[in-house]
C-alpha cells in the first residue's frame, strides 16, 4: 500500500502502551507491557534475524497442506525480483538476491510436485536455511496485525455532502531517492525543513488544489488515508482505486490510542467495533481527535488490474502478503528484512466472526509498514472489503516469525522455470515509495499499525 499497508488504522495504537488482557468476541488478547519493548529498533544497518540449527525449526506441515493462493503469491515476488532494479535491494548481505530467486523457485516445485507433508519437512530441514526474527526482545517474539483495502463512497468534486479530501503527493515534498526517507519540504535555497504537519496542512488550506477524492465524514477520508488503498464507489457510480503516494514524515499517532488516553475507551474495550461506536455518537469529535496525528499520508490514482500493491510494485495476495519493516540506512544499504521471500509464521488470525484461533501459514514479504520500524512487528493483508476489515480488526497476537532460503550451492527443484540471472547493478537502494511507487515507509494497520 504503499502499499501502504498501513493497518488497521483506527486500532493502530502504536501497540506498546496498553497492558494487561483484552477481550473481543471470546478472544483475549495478550497486550505487551511496555511499548519501547515492541517497537524496539535494531541499530542503523542492522539485520534482523537469527540463524537456527535444524534441531530448532519448526513443524512446517499443517502449513504445507493450505495452498491457497500461496502459488500466485510467488509468483509475484518472482515477477518483482525477476525486474534487474530490484537487484539494487539485496546489497553484500547474508542473502543474495539470487539465492532468494533460488528458494522461491524451489519452493513452488515443491508445493506442485511433494505429496507428503512429512516429507517437506524433510526437504526443508535438509534443504533450507531457517532463520528467525529477533523479535522485539531478541529472542523471537512478534507481534502481528493485520491491514486490509476499504471499499467507501466518494466523490470527485467538493459538495455540500461531500467535504473531507484525501490529497494528491505534494510537489514540494522531497525525498531522499536512495533510502526513500522523508526529507520534508524542499525549500528555496536547496535545503530542507520538516514537512508541515496534519493540522498546519488541513487548517492553513497547504494542499487547496491537491484534493484527490471527497468524502462524506472525515473518518472515511482518514480510513483511505491510513490504510493506503482503497476502493471507492463515486457518486456517478464508476469506481476509482487509489493508493499510496507518500507521507509527511511525521510520527504516527493512532485513533486508539488517543481514546484510551482521554478514557473514553478502556484498555480492555478497546476494538475496531468500540472505536467505530464512539465516534458515532460523537461526531462532533471525529475531525479534532483526527488533527491530533501529525502523520498525513497521500494517495494517487492506480490502475486496478495492477491494485491493490504492496511495496515492491505487486499486487497483494489475502492471508499471504506480509509487511514488515523495510528500513534502509546508510551503506551497505541493508534493510531490515528481504524483500521478496518466503516466511512462515506461527500466530493466531481471527475469523470472519472474530473468534482468534492458532495459526500457522506461510507468507511472502511484499509490503512495508510505515508504523512498522521493529524486527518485532508484522502486518498481515486480510483483503478487500468488509469481511476483510473484520479480520484486520481482530488481529493482534503475538507470535514467530521466520524466513526460508534455499541453502547456498544447492540448484532449485524446478531450475528452469528460474528468472535468468542479470549483471548484478550497484550497491544502491532503489527509490522506495515515497519517491513515487507504491510503497514503503508507512503503513499501519488497525490495532497497531499504522
């Protein structure tokens, strides 16, 4: 979505503040304690995982027996690395961007072509390297949310019933095409000031002009916003896609959050469900507690053959697209995560009803979370529409998260269906969202992302 995958924004609460135990249609969710715990950063450059002995992976077969769109998933991370730009991503590392290649293709042969889910594990432990996030503790625990694409009315001109935009990317904002950082707004004389924040936006009138889409009550707007895609039905009846353009690079603040700090919502209340009825019976509150978030994300219009996409410029596959942190500092450039590959991860997801059971699944690592910034957070995409947004809106578990690559020297099963290898390009970064594809610094998800 920048995907943005920005997650289930109302929820997002930025995670960490809230302790104890919560309850939610039957489902009691674990709050952390502490949230400098949860959004612990690694050091600039840093890695963020750990390499296991095969005596600790994990058991991988109720996982491989649920193919359901996990085939497609790969294939658009193929189609991603298969690009020689994305080459620019996988610096001198532990990994290599053929050596993801490599696992992605042998992995796909194995899902067509091994029958047995014993004998997968098998292949896996004697065929893979399995590597397991730090986490936000350093001994591998994460904490998962989830995202999902609204579909909302909207229209293309200002009326008296229509009167919350969402804007087009400024054409003052700068960022740095290397990193994909924010460097605010371009001034004058070549340098740079922080980019103007929500309220000095929308109250000093910054972006008249730059309306993309008008919507009905300011919560719908920000729900476009946060969540970095969405589909909206406009009042001619066509129907416009839109999704991330960039952001202003100020710090996130979620909707949640800030109504657990006024007590209006209780910790243990608080929900999507909690936080939709608050405002329903006081819309007079929406607008002011909206300007609170400094945080401002914009859109532009996208194709929807090629919608909703993640951060790497591929669509987004339900229950198999993964945001993480994809954090890029100085040189060697090496972001937090891969891009690309495959994961498995160990959690609990919700159902339609939002009664969270025990969940093991693989995904792949296609999207970024602007509110992500932590070897410990992850963003799950549930989908399109309502029964998406239920699932968004209950996920928040805490979990595992690992990464699956192809051990070096080994040929992929399948080697001939593998992208043809490129001359290997620069050490350097390729502009990431913000410089103008869909991407990757923001995003957070209901009950913590952004």
């Amino acid at each position: 979505m920048q995907r943005l995958t920005i997650c289930v924004l109302l929820l997002a609460t930025s995670l960490g503040l809230l302790s104890g135990c919560s309850t939610q249609n039957n489902r009691i969710i674990a709050v952390p304690a502490k949230r400098s715990n949860v959004d612990q950063q690694l050091p600039p450059g840093a890695w963020g995982l750990r390499l296991l002995p095969p005596s600790q992976y994990p058991n991988m077969q109720a996982a491989f027996m649920d193919k359901k769109g996990l085939i497609t998933a790969i294939n658009r991370s193929l189609k991603f690395l298969n690009a020689p730009s994305s080459q620019r991503f996988y610096p001198d590392g532990p990994i290599s961007h053929q050596q993801v290649v490599n696992s992605l293709v042998d992995f796909k042969w194995m899902l067509r072509n091994v029958t047995s889910a014993g004998k997968f594990q098998q292949m896996i432990v004697s065929r893979y390297n399995v590597y397991i996030s730090k986490g936000y503790d350093g001994r591998g625990k994460v904490w998962y949310t989830g995202y999902y694409t609204p579909i909302l009315y909207g229209s293309l001109f200002k009326t008296s019933e229509y009167r919350y935009p969402v804007y087009k990317c400024p054409t003052n904002l700068a960022v740095n095409h290397i990193t994909g950082q924010i460097l605010g707004e371009k001034l004058p004389n070549g340098s740079y000031a922080p980019y103007p924040t929500r309220r000095a936006i929308v109250q000093g009138h910054l972006l008249a002009g730059r309306e993309l889409v008008w919507f009905s009550n300011p919560l719908d707007a920000y729900v476009a916003e946060i969540q970095g895609s969405a589909k909206i039905i406009l009042t001619n009846g066509q129907v416009m896609t839109v999704g991330y353009a960039g952001d202003n690079g100020r710090h996130y603040t979620g909707l949640g959050m800030l109504l657990v700090h006024q007590k209006v919502i209780s910790r243990r209340q608080l929900s999507l469900p909690a936080i939709e009825s608050y405002f329903r019976i006081h819309p007079h509150k929406v607008e002011a507690d909206i300007l609170k978030n400094r945080f401002m994300a914009f859109l532009k219009v996208y194709n929807p053959a090629h919608w909703p996409l993640g951060s790497l410029g591929v669509k987004v596959t339900p229950h198999r697209t993964l945001a993480t942190d994809k954090t890029i500092s100085a040189p060697p450039y090496q972001s937090i995560f891969p891009r690309a590959a495959m994961t498995f991860i160990s959690t609990e997801m919700p159902n339609l009803e939002g009664t969270v059971q025990p969940f093991t699944g693989f995904l792949l690592d296609q999207d970024t979370g602007g509110a992500i910034r932590a070897a410990g957070r992850a963003d799950i995409y549930m989908g399109i529409g309502p029964e998406a947004e239920t699932q968004a809106g209950y996920e928040f578990s805490r979990g595992k998260l690992y990464y699956l690559f192809l051990k070096p020297g080994l040929t992929p099963m399948g080697a001939s269906a593998a992208p043809i290898q490129t001359t290997v390009m620069p050490t350097v970064v390729a502009p990431s969202k913000n410089a103008g594809m869909p991407t990757e610094s923001m995003q957070q998800m209901f009950p913590g992302s952004k």
